[in-house]
C-alpha cells in the first residue's frame, strides 16, 4: 500500500473513531435525559444515536485491522 493510502485511511480511522466516542457519548445523554423525564416515546432516538456512534467504533476498528495486517503482509514481504 502506498504510504500516503496508508496516511489516509490512517487519519480516517482516527475520525471514525472521535466522532464515533463522541455520537456515544450524546446517545447515551439522550437515553438519560429521556429517562428522567419519562419521556419514552423520544428514547429510541437516543439508542439509534448510541447504535450509530458504536457503527463507527466498529468501523475504526476494522480500519485499524486492515492497517495493521497490512503493514504486517509489507513488513514480511520485505
């Protein structure tokens, strides 16, 4: 992989990953708010904010995943 490719999905990861913590983070707000008011007609919108946050947590990960055995394959082949 060519090292800017490499910069690039590095620097994606690394997006994905902060903005994901912080969708987290506000789901979680929305779920807690919701609860105290008992307003639980509004509370799935707070728990499709917490699955969207984790999709990109997961979506990190994978871009780390495939960084990491790509530097591996490189690192062997060389």
């Amino acid at each position: 992989m060519k090292v800017e490719n490499v910069k690039t999905v590095e620097t994606l990861s690394l997006f994905c990953h902060v903005s994901g913590i912080i969708t987290v983070f506000l789901g979680i707000v929305v779920i807690l708010m919701d609860l105290v008011n008992n307003d639980f007609n509004h509370i799935q919108i707070g728990f499709f904010i917490l699955a969207v946050g984790y999709a990109f947590v997961k979506i990190s990960s994978q871009l780390s995943a495939v960084l990491r055995n790509e530097q591996d394959r490189m690192a062997g082949g060389a």
